[in-house]
C-alpha cells in the first residue's frame, strides 16, 4: 500500500504512514462542499479551451481564403472574436477557481483551529505549538492549489488533451503517432519525478514547522534568552531549521522545474519530428501546406493542455504532503463536545463537594504513577489545603477534578457524581481555577478578566477589581480596563498577573473554587488581604488551595498532607503540627518562619 511518511506533531523522528487512499478521501472531503463552483470553473475553462481549439481551424481556413485571393475580412473577425472570447473567459474561470481555493483554505482552518482548540490535555502537552501552528497556517494553504485549480486542471487539460489529439488525427495520422510517441517517452520521465516532489514538500514543510516551533519556544522565554546572553544561539537554532527548509524546498523546485520544463522538450522534439516527417510528406503530395501548418499549430496548442496535466500532478503531490500532515493532527484524541459553552455556573447551586476514592494516575503508561489510592472528602463549603513536598501529586488533583486528565482507577466525584458523568461544560462552568503560572492572555485587561464569565456587568467587574485589590492598579493604567497587557502579560508584574487570575476566577461565582499557590508572587501587604479575601470567599464556596505559605494553609477548614502520591494525614494546623512528623518538618522548614 502506498504511504506517505510525515514527522509526528511533535516533531519527532518517527514517522506516521498515511495511506494514499486515505489521503485521497481527504482531498475530496476538501473539495466535496465546493462541487459548483468547482464545476462552473471547468465549465469557464473548458469554453476558453474551445475557443483556442477553434483558432487553428480558423488559422487553416484563413490560409486557405489567402491561397485562393478570396475575402479574409470574416475570418479575421472570427478568430478576433475567439481570442477575446477566450481570453475573457479564462479571466472569470480563473477568478471562480481562486475564490473557491480561498473557501477551501477557511473551511480547512476553521476545521482544524476547533479540533485543535478541543485536544486533549495530554494531546498538548506532547506536541509542540509551533508545529500545531504550522499545519493551521502553512501546511492548510497548500491545499489551495489541489482541492480546486488541480481538479479543473486535470479536467480541463486532460479533455483538450485528447480532443487536440483527435482533430490531429484527423489532419495527419502519421504526424499523430511521432507526436504521441515523443510524448509518451518524456511522459515516463515525468512520472518519475512526481514521487520526489512529493518527498521534497513534505520535508520543507516539516522543515517550516520546525521554524515555527523554535521561534515559539524563543519568544515565550524572550527575557531569559537576552539575560543569558543566547540571542546568537537560538539565532543559530532558527537559521539552521530555515536553512533546512530552503534546501528542501529548493530541491522541490528543482524537481518540478524539471517537470515544467520537459513539456516545452516535448513539444520542440515533436515538432522538429513532424517538421521533418511533415515537410518530406507535403513534397510527397500526401497532405498539403495548409494541414502541416494547422498541424503544428495544434502541437504547440499541445502546450497548455499538457502543462495543466503536469500541473495538476505536481499539485496533487504538493497538497498529499500537506493533508498528511492535516490528518496527523486531525488524529489527535479530542474533548468530545457535549453541549454548552460553559460560561456560567449553575443559578442557585450552592457549594460543591468533592471526594476522592482510591484515585490512581499515571500520565502515561511508562511513566511512574502520580497518585496512589489517593482517597479524601471535601464537603460543600470551607477551605481545604494541600500541602507536601514537590512531586507529591498536589497540582495534579485539580487537574483530575477538571477532567484534564482520567484517572487511570478510583473515582472523583463532585457533589456526589463521579465527574465522567457530568458534562465538561457543565462541570467546568462550576468550577473556578487559578493556575500556578497565573497565565493572562495577549489583549486588555477587561479580555482577561471577563474571559471565563464573558456576560459580567460593569457592577461586578468593579466589585471583583476591589476584592482582588487591583482598583488602584486599573486607576493608574492609562487606559484603565481597556489597557492592553502584552504578551502573557508582559506589562504586568508577577503579583498583579496572579491577582487578574484572581479576580477572573471569582468573577465566574463558581461553586468550587481551586487555587494553585495562587499568591506565591505576591507582597506580603497583597498576600495579607487577598487571604482574607479567599476566607471569605471559603465562607460562600468550596475552596480548595494548594499553598507553600504558613499563612494560607493555617486558615484552612483542613489540611491534606501529600507524599509520593499518597494521602499521609488529614487535619487541622494544629492536630497535624502535634500528630504528623513530615508536617511538623514542612511547617517548620518550608512554611514562614512563624511556625
């Protein structure tokens, strides 16, 4: 079976064997929504492929008329007419074909940017984003070419083909059979050429990916790289991948250069032969003057047919490249989306609970478990801490809670229904989530806070802005809430990005609320009050916190301590500072120093 081999998404060594059937399918699920348009495209083409198919006839008969001094006045109008016929309708196919491949490119990307955006977790978490993005950007504008233009130009192409071929025959037999013969000899050799460009696309465009990915990893570390002192280094990276992409794209080039330009060798061996052959056949008496001109007229009306058919040949090898490398990432498993945009908790719930039953978790099969039967309850209402050394599974329980992840045995289960049964919209629209990055995203200050509760009115805006302490800090933007934050945030210290997070999460009113140290970044004067803000914000939800600071977990309703995937205690700050020994020490050596 005959297999494209493309690099994984996340640009790895190996290699993913798509089927050209497959491939194939493909290709026409692109091209199936755009049937008419596609078909009133070849239309326009085949009617200005029969307006050039008529020139040399007109040709022959003008030819003729001067040969016996009879009026050309007609035929000059006639074949006028079919030149500009021809040449207007060329211009409106061309313009259908174009329009419909831009149609194509959106359909394709919007396709994939909503798969993307619903990937799961551990999905992106093996990929690279550049190479993601090069597939929505790079790899979906090669099928401009092969879903409409190749189509129509191996219609078209290939039926002028054959009907240029048969009025030849028509003309001269003998003369048809040279042409063909020199044709079908470079024909072979074309042929051979196509599996190479086809091998050649594929590199670049993985080459082009692998760009996207250094130049993603870069500016996401922009400031780490200037402070190393690496800027000629990740140069360097860059240049190497886009040297790699220049070579296999010039070798592409190269290979359908050699394409294009065996037409025009056909064409000039074929004519010199049915010059040859011809002339001697017209001084024979065999065929006259006339047909050996209307003849080689038709041969080198051979050119643009023949062309298309190359084309659309390279083109199909071109855009086979690309859709393997589509399909790579239409194969990533998916969130499967199961109604609402989750965007609001539910009206008149109150606090949620939850329960962990001997959960365990592994993020992969050859990885080391995370959770071993990992069993606790949370009631509705009050602060619950997680505390442990690194590496204890802490961060991990939100991301099971949040069906980031399934685990791999137990339950989680919220307000007493294990959370596979909920709906993610559902679920996650009861939830609030403050990461441990405290991630803002590129646009204003109102984006990034209304994000996860995009209908909130100015009232509630203002009144989180105030429980987050950051009514001071949008008094002082210039242009308050519509102040753009850069790039993740680049505008705004570590200790405001965390309170956005904040006053975002809060903002959504979940019913549970999970804090990853959430404060970690702030001044002690911040911290002190956005404590008081998370009690009472545990006196109206369920608030569950992962925390390094004394000062957050002593405020906790109970303590979970963590170790090596397990539960070790349950317990209040006091209960656990008498009664646990790794408590005691975390308290004593990794909390505040007031332990």
């Amino acid at each position: 079976m005959t297999t494209l081999e493309a690099a994984g998404p996340a640009g790895s060594t190996a290699t993913t064997a798509v089927a050209a059937g497959q491939v194939r399918r493909a290709l026409y699920a692109h091209f199936r929504p755009h049937r008419a348009a596609v078909a009133l495209g070849a239309v326009l083409a085949l009617t200005g492929a029969a307006s050039g198919l008529a020139q040399p006839l007109a040709a022959k008969a003008l030819v003729d008329r001067l040969g016996h001094n009879e009026p050309i006045t007609g035929v000059l109008l006639v074949l006028t007419a079919l030149v500009v016929l021809g040449t207007a309708v060329d211009a409106l196919g061309s313009y259908v074909l174009e329009r419909t491949a831009e149609s194509v490119v959106l359909a394709a990307r919007r396709s994939l940017i909503g798969r993307l955006l619903r990937l799961r977790l551990p999905e992106v978490e093996k990929t690279q984003p550049g190479d993601l993005m090069s597939r929505i950007t790079s790899d979906t504008t090669l099928l401009r070419a092969v879903t409409t233009q190749s189509v129509v130009s191996a219609a078209t192409g290939g039926l002028s083909f054959v009907a240029t071929l048969v009025l030849m025959g028509f003309m001269d037999p003998v003369l048809l059979g040279v042409t063909v013969g020199v044709i079908l000899v470079i024909g072979g050799a074309v042929a051979v050429l196509m599996p190479r460009i086809a091998a050649a696309t594929r590199r670049s465009q993985e080459a082009v990916a692998e760009i996207s990915t250094v130049l993603e990893r870069a500016f996401g570390a922009f400031r780490t790289i200037k402070a190393s002192g690496a800027e000629a280094r990740e140069t360097g990276v860059v240049d190497a991948a886009a040297r790699e992409a220049w070579r296999h794209g010039v070798k592409s080039a190269m290979w359908q250069s050699l394409a294009g330009s065996s037409i025009g060798l056909a064409v000039q061996v074929s004519f010199l032969a049915v010059l040859g052959i011809g002339g001697a056949r017209v001084a024979s008496g065999a065929t006259t003057i006339s047909s050996l001109i209307a003849f080689l007229l038709f041969l080198f009306y051979l050119i643009e047919p023949i062309s298309k058919l190359v084309e659309a040949a390279t083109q199909f090898q071109v855009g086979s490249a690309a859709v393997a490398r589509v399909l790579e990432a239409e194969a990533l498993e998916v969130e499967e989306p199961d109604g609402g945009a989750g965007t609001a908790s539910a009206e008149g719930a109150g606090p949620a609970s939850v329960v962990f039953d001997d959960v365990s978790f592994r993020y992969r099969d050859d990885l080391p478990a995370v959770h071993r039967g990992v069993s606790f309850e949370v009631p509705g209402r009050g602060m619950t801490a997680f505390v442990g050394p690194s590496g204890a599974g802490k961060t991990t329980l939100f991301g099971l809670i949040e069906r980031f992840y399934e685990t791999t045995g137990g339950r989680v289960l919220v307000d007493g229904r294990d959370v596979r049964d909920w709906s993610l919209a559902e679920l996650r629209a009861s939830i609030g989530y403050v990461e441990q990055d405290a991630p803002v995203l590129s646009g204003t200050l109102r984006e990034n806070l209304t994000f996860a509760a995009p209908d909130a009115s100015e009232e509630e805006i203002r009144r989180v802005l105030v429980r987050a302490r950051l009514d001071a800090l949008v008094e002082r933007l210039p242009e308050g809430l519509e102040t753009v934050v850069g790039h993740r945030g680049s505008k705004l210290s570590g200790g405001e990005r965390q309170r956005v997070a904040i006053a975002r999460a809060l903002l959504r009113r979940p019913r549970l609320l999970l804090l990853d140290e959430a404060t970690s970044q702030l001044d002690a004067v911040n911290e002190l009050a956005l404590r008081d803000v998370v009690a009472e914000v545990a006196r109206e939800t369920t608030v569950l916190v992962v925390a390094h600071r004394l000062s957050t977990v002593t405020l906790a309703d109970r303590i979970v301590v963590m170790e090596a995937g397990r539960v070790r205690a349950v317990g209040t700050h006091a209960e656990l500072v008498e009664g646990d020994a790794l408590y005691g020490e975390l308290a004593a050596t990794q909390f505040l120093a007031t332990a």
